[in-house]
C-alpha cells in the first residue's frame, strides 16, 4: 500500500497543481465576458498597466475565449484523468479507483473550478483581465493554429450565429443587469426608470404619445398673422397646426419664430406663405422610428392620422422624450387634486380628464327628477366625446383656454388652468354648476313650475345654437 502511494505521489501532486490552473483559466474566461471596450479604453488612457494587453485580446475576443475554454477543459480532464490512475493504483481496483476519482473531481470541479473562480471573474472583471491578459496572448500565439482548427471544426458541427458580443445576448438580460445595478446601488432608480423607457419605445405606439384632438391648439388657414401670434403667445404653444377646410385638413403648422419674422417683415403676408408643410405619420407608428425620422427631417412637430385619414392628433419631440425621462409635472397635476371636489351652491370643480358620462351621475339627480338626465344623455351621445375637457372643446368649437366658459344641459361650465412647467397652457380642471335658479326654502311648488314654463326650454345639443335665454343666467365661478 505504501509502495503504491509513494508511486502515484507524483501523480496525484500534478492532478491538485492542475486544478488552480483550471480555475485561473476559467476566472480570466468569466473576465473576458464582463469586460467593456469604453471602460477598457478608459483604462488604457489612464495608464493602468495591462491595459492595452487587456485591450487587444478584448479586441478579438472570440478567439482568446475559446483559447480559454480549451485550457480549462484540457487542465481538467488532466487532472481528472491523473487521479484516476493514482486511485485505481492505491485502491487496486479499476472500478473502485474510477468511481472515487470521478466523484472526488465533480465536487472539486464545481467548488473550485466551475463557481469560485468564475464569481472572483465576473466580481473583479478588469483587475483580472489585466492581470491575465499578457500570458493569454502568449498562448494565443503559441497555440493559435490549434485553436483555428477546433473553431472551424465547432462551427461545422454546430453552424449558427457564433460567439456573442457581450455579457447579454438579449433585451431581457440587459434589463435584468439594469435591475440589479439598481438593487446594487451602482444606478440611481430614475436612471434604471429612464433606461427601461428607452426599451419600451420600441413597443410604444404614436398614438398612446400624442396630444389627442380635443386638445390640440389650431388655427385656420384665413387667420392674419398678427392674429396667430397672439394665440400662440397666450397659449404657450410655439407650433400651431394650420387648418383647411376643416380638422381633418391640416395644411401646414405655423412656427412661432416664423410668426414673429413675418410680423415684422411682411405683416400683411398670408399665413399660408409663413407657414410650413405638415409632417403626417399613422398613428399606428412605432415611437422609436417616429423619432429617428423627426431627427433626419429636424422636424418638431408631425400630424397623427387615423386608419381612416383623419386627424387623430400631434405629437411633438417633447412628448417623445417625455416618454423617457417622464412626465414633467408642476402643481397643477400634482396627484394632490382630487378627481370631484365639491363646492358651495352646487358647484363641482372636476378634472378635465374625468369620463363625461360621470355628468349624468353627478348632475342628473336622483331617479332623474330635475330632468337633466336626459339632455345629458343627449348631448354626450351627439358630441361623442370621452372627457369632460373633450365636452367642453367639442361645445366652445375649440381648445378651451382657461376662463372659457360654455353652457350644456343646463350646466355652466368654466375652464381653470395655466401654464405647465413648458410653459404651455392647459386646462387642468372644470367647474360645472347648474344654472337654474334654486328654489327658496318654503316657496310655492307653483312658483318653480311657473319659473320653469316661462323659460326658453332645455339646452339643445353641441350641434345646435345655443338658446338665448342663456344670457339671462348667473355667471358660475
């Protein structure tokens, strides 16, 4: 027993030299696949030694990868096959000897090879590489025409895309990373949020970006120029699309520094020879391609159409990069103001984005006994519209400026808003109150009746002129 120990000494010395060997092997290959050119070429400017080592074999890295693998995998199945012969000479049995040496190498294999080296590689990934770089040339140069042959031979049996370039060969694995930076504290939350929404572009389509119809400030192709400016400076807008023969027939955009050079130039120039051709894309455009084209033309702003060719809406630069960096919020759209505030006299200050149809439930009365219900009901149905802001553009005729104030069913309704953090003006809330006068405690039921057989009727629809019996009501607000 002695005897045989003694002669397979050597052996098991050389198997244990080559087991480090092959965990060097595979931490430089863990390295090799973390490293950056930008952070490598940040280093070599440094002057960080084993830099520009670590920068050519970054350079060809397929090749000095596989060199790796084949070091790795040769100094194991060495080292594997050396113990072997030494067990099964100590043991003096084949089988006994073989299956010890095999279960001995798993575990030293996985341990020492497989997850400790590789984790110290992907941990340290530039300490490493220069540390390794200058000997894996070296043996990329002694054994480059075997590795060549065993690359070609690979690519034979199992032809595909090859090495990938990286430590991620898809989308989700680069957000992944982006998370667990986040986790780690190395990138910022609004960083790992901005990142992601640049993904997202790619999924995000033109028309959930674009300021929808209602909301667009436009003017028509008649107006004078003076007239124009003046919109575009109390509206905060600095591109104003310019209408045909109506919204569905947008013939150009007016830029406010082309406005302001014909006032003072050519004053009394039509706005069709100030204005500028309309950029049109469907509203079915993925946001990322949109951008790129609005980059290529230098072109602000573009008019979204709908499948059937009509206006849909705009959408400007901005509101792509919005989309990234997120929405720029002021106090207005803070979250702190309620959906429905309730006020004196019957009055409520709604959000302009709140369904219309909400009206009827909060206006038309119980059962509908004031009889609001009704006209409600048919005037939401005509406008065809969803928010209680798209109500009031589609009654004034246009995008409501804060202090616009309109009549629907009875209701008054008053514009409030101002200016964003763009400097764009936006109606943020509508205060709606019923106009009919209220009844005093204790009056006769004969008095309202009578007050409401002398009045002009109800409110007609958005479609039809509003009654004249509307001036002699109380201005809400």
């Amino acid at each position: 027993m002695s005897s045989a120990l003694s002669g397979t000494l050597p052996l098991i010395v050389i198997a244990v030299l080559l087991i480090p060997l092959a965990g060097l092997f595979a931490a430089a290959d863990a390295a090799l696949n973390s490293v950056s050119r930008a952070r490598i070429d940040a280093l070599v400017r440094a002057g960080r030694p084993g830099a520009r080592a670590l920068a050519t074999v970054a350079a060809d890295r397929p090749r000095h990868v596989n060199l790796l693998l084949l070091l790795r995998l040769a100094a194991e199945t060495a080292a594997t096959v050396l113990l072997a012969i030494a067990l099964i000479q100590i043991f003096d049995r084949d089988w006994a000897g073989g299956l010890t040496a095999g279960a001995v190498m798993l575990v030293v294999s996985y341990v020492l090879i497989g997850v400790g080296p590789r984790t110290l590689g992907r941990q340290h990934p530039y300490r490493v590489g220069m540390l390794v770089a200058a000997p894996v040339r070296a043996l990329a140069t002694l054994l480059g025409p075997l590795t060549k042959l065993l690359i070609l031979v690979g690519n034979a049996i199992t032809p595909g895309q090859g090495f990938r370039q990286g430590p991620f060969s898809s989308e989700v694995e680069l957000r992944e990373l982006v998370d667990m930076a986040s986790t780690s504290g190395v990138v910022d939350e609004d960083e790992r949020q901005m990142i992601h929404s640049v993904f997202e572009l790619g999924d995000t389509l033109v028309r959930g970006v674009m300021v929808p119809r209602p909301d667009v400030v436009w003017t028509e192709r008649n107006t004078p120029v003076d007239k124009v400016l003046r919109l575009a400076l109390k509206s905060g807008y600095s591109r104003i699309p310019v209408l045909g023969e109506s919204i569905d027939d947008i013939i150009g955009v007016a830029y406010l520094k082309d406005l302001v050079r014909a006032q003072v130039e050519t004053p009394d120039a039509p706005l069709v020879e100030v204005m500028r051709p309309a950029a049109l894309v469907p509203d079915t455009k993925r946001v990322d391609e949109l951008l790129k084209e609005m980059q290529a033309a230098r072109n602000h702003m573009a008019i979204v159409v709908d499948e059937y060719g009509g206006t849909a809406g705009v959408v400007t630069i901005e509101d792509i990069l919005e989309e990234i960096v997120g929405e720029i919020t002021d106090e207005y759209d803070s979250g702190e103001v309620p959906d429905v505030e309730e006020l004196d006299g019957g009055r409520l200050r709604l959000s302009a984005r709140l369904p219309a149809t909400d009206l009827v439930e909060l206006f038309g009365g119980p059962d509908g006994e004031n009889g609001r219900e009704d006209d409600l009901a048919e005037v939401l149905e005509a406008a065809d519209v969803d928010t209680i802001g798209g109500l009031l553009a589609q009654q004034l005729g246009r995008v409501p400026l804060p202090g616009a104030e309109t009549e629907v069913a009875g209701l008054r309704m008053l514009a409030e808003g101002g200016k964003d953090a763009r400097g764009r003006v936006r109606i943020y809330t509508v205060l709606v109150a019923p106009v009919e006068p209220a009844v005093p405690d204790g009056a006769p039921a004969e008095r309202a009746d009578q007050r409401e057989e002398s009045s002009d009727g109800p409110t007609r629809p958005a479609s039809s002129p509003k009654r004249s019996g509307g001036s002699d009501h109380v201005r809400s607000g």
